[in-house]
C-alpha cells in the first residue's frame, strides 16, 4: 500500500496595520466610491429640499394671512378700518335719518371746521353691493357734499369712513345712529320723535306702537327723556303734516302745546288750519302761531271748532309688492311700505289713488 503524502500549510502572522499615509493640508480627498452620487442623484435631493423649502415658506405665509384676516375682521367689528371713499357711492336710503332736512343752523359751522381742520372723525359706512351705506356720519357727510359742490375740490369728492362688518341687526344700525346723535349733539325732540314715528312705519324693523319704537332707539336715555319723546310724537301725530319747523319747537312749548291739544281736540283743526293760512316761511313765524294757540283755540273764529276724533287705526296689509303699513284716522291717512314711490309715473299714482277711494265709496254703498 502506497503511503499518503501530506501537504504542511504554513499560516503568515496577523498582518500590521501599516500606519495611514499622511496627507498634505488643503489636499481634497477623493469621495469614498460608496457614497458618491451621480448627477440625477444630486439634482433629485436638491429639488426635494427646494420643495421643502418652499412648502414650509408657505405654510408660514399662510399662517400670516389668516391672523391678518382675523385682525381685520375685528378691527372691521371695531369701525376701526378706515378708506376714503367717493361721495357717490354712499347712499343714505337704508336708516330713516334722525336730522331734519330742512334746517341745521350748525352746519355751516361744521362745513367751516372741515374747510380748516380737516374732517377730525370718519363717517361710518356698510358695504352694500358695490356702494356702502351710511350708518353714521349724516351731517359730516352733507358737509362734504356742500363743499365739493362749493369748490369742486377733488379732496372732497371722496371722505373718510370707517367699515363697518356686515350681518349687524337693522336695530342695531339705528341705535348706533342714534346714539352718537344723542352724545355729540343735542338733537331736537321733534326730530327724535319722528325718527320714533318712522322707524313704527318701517317694513324692516318689528316695532309695532310707538312706544316700542321710543324705548327700542332711546334705550339709553332717561326715563323723563323718553317721555317728552313720546308727548312730541303724538303732537307730530296730531299737527306734523302742517309743521314746516317741528325741529325748532323748544321743550317747554311742545309739551304745553301737547297738553292743550289733548285736553281739547277740536283745537287740533283750528290750529291746523291757522297754520295752513299763514304758510309761515321761518321758524319764528311759525312758533308765534304755535304760542297763540295756547292763549286761544283759534285766531281765525270765535266759534268753537268741531270736535274731532281722535281715535286711529293701525294695521299690516300683504300685497304681492310687500307689506304696507296703514294709519288711519279722521280726515288723514297714512300708507308706508318698501318702494320708491317717488319713481312712478304721476298719471298711474293719480289712478291709483282714485281707484282707491272709488273702491272705498263703492264698499260703503253696498255696506249701507
């Protein structure tokens, strides 16, 4: 048997780890092979990083957007937020004004404190399609318009006002009005009470008596206050067809005025038709008649006049236009709803209002 031959391995030492070359500063050291990336690779990771970038940009800007809304949208609630705005894009024709039209002595002060100072306090305004509505700021605004139409100054065409946010209750608007009114200037109970007698007469708020009307607008004034309001409304009630001043009657007249026409009614037609006669063309015209109607029932005849009823007749009527208002009362009455009938032809008014009378004569034949 031939003998095996065995092959001896010899096994070297564990190698030494030869020390690392030393490397001369600011030498550039080649990429290990297993990180480095190609073009595509680098152009990827840094898109997604731009994109990150850019989404995170975003979101801050976003953020910012709406805490400035927020901001606005309070400062808006607060009338806060102030432009000037042209004077033909602000209408007046969603309050019933509580200044008289006729006559403001103090005007011409405010049109001359405008002209020299500038215009201290903005109107208030709320936007209304594409114009805004006056909410505060009647007189400051006539100011304006006067003086625009004085000087044909382009610094006038437009005023300053504060927003006021959309969504407050008609109540609220008018007690806003009605509130600055009462604490910058002391407004004429006349002109009080026949924004009391308006606002019962408009389709749009709920009141239904005047005496909810009174104690709706003048919530914040006194109780002796809101009572002369309530004595000079009846006295409009009574005589404010044939008033061309009511605004320039002083307290103590208008509720003496008031008591005597109460305590006797048939005074109410002498005192009308005195005024109707006379046509006075001032306020002191007019106040001299108001006063001799305390001393005497009628300046026109000793006769005693005819009584008169005082009773009247309020109600809501629904027709396919709207809801009207109806006052009705010995020889007057009243109609009131949501329409310019300023608009209408003249011929289809007159139609109209002998259709109206034809049809009441017609139902108090066949009633009789």
């Amino acid at each position: 048997m031939s003998k095996r031959r065995v092959f001896d391995i010899n096994f070297s030492p564990d190698p030494v780890e030869a020390p690392a070359p030393t490397v001369p500063a600011g030498t550039e050291m080649p990429e290990p092979a297993e990180t480095r990336r190609g073009p595509m690779a680098k152009a990827i990771s840094e898109n997604a990083d731009a994109l990150r970038v850019r989404a995170d940009a975003e979101r801050k800007i976003r953020a910012e957007n709406d805490r400035l809304a927020h901001e606005f949208v309070r400062l808006k609630k607060l009338g806060l937020v102030v432009d000037r705005i042209p004077l033909d894009q602000i209408k007046t024709t969603k309050l019933t004004r509580d200044r008289s039209q006729t006559r403001d002595p103090d005007l011409a002060e405010l049109i001359e404190s405008i002209r020299t100072l500038g215009l201290s306090n903005p109107i208030r305004v709320e936007q209304d399609g594409d114009g805004y509505q006056l909410v505060q700021g009647f007189r400051r605004l006539s100011a304006y318009r006067a003086l625009h139409d004085e000087t044909g100054d382009e610094m006038y065409a437009a005023i300053p006002a504060g927003l006021v946010a959309q969504g407050e209750t008609l109540q609220g608007l008018y007690r806003r009005m009605v509130d600055e009114n009462l604490v910058r200037r002391d407004i004429s109970f006349a002109e009080m009470a026949q924004l009391a007698l308006s606002y019962v007469q408009d389709n749009a708020t709920e009141a239904t008596t005047l005496d909810q009307a009174i104690s709706i607008l003048y919530a914040s004034t006194g109780r002796q206050k809101r009572s002369y309001v309530r004595h000079f409304a009846e006295l409009l009630e009574w005589i404010g067809a044939d008033l061309k001043f009511p605004e320039a009657i002083p307290r103590a007249l208008g509720l003496d005025l008031k008591k005597r026409l109460s305590e006797a009614p048939a005074h109410q037609v002498a005192l009308r038709e005195n005024l109707q006669i006379a046509l006075p063309q001032t306020a002191e015209d007019e106040l001299a008649i108001l006063r001799a109607a305390l001393d005497k029932p009628s300046s026109r005849s000793t006769k005693p006049a005819p009584r008169v009823d005082s009773a009247k007749t309020t109600l809501r009527c629904t027709v396919p236009a709207g809801t009207v208002r109806c006052l009705a009362r010995n020889g007057r009455i009243e109609m009131a709803m949501a329409k310019d009938f300023s608009t209408i032809d003249q011929r289809r008014l007159e139609g109209a209002i002998a259709a109206f009378f034809e049809a009441l004569d017609s139902q108090a034949e066949d009633d009789s």
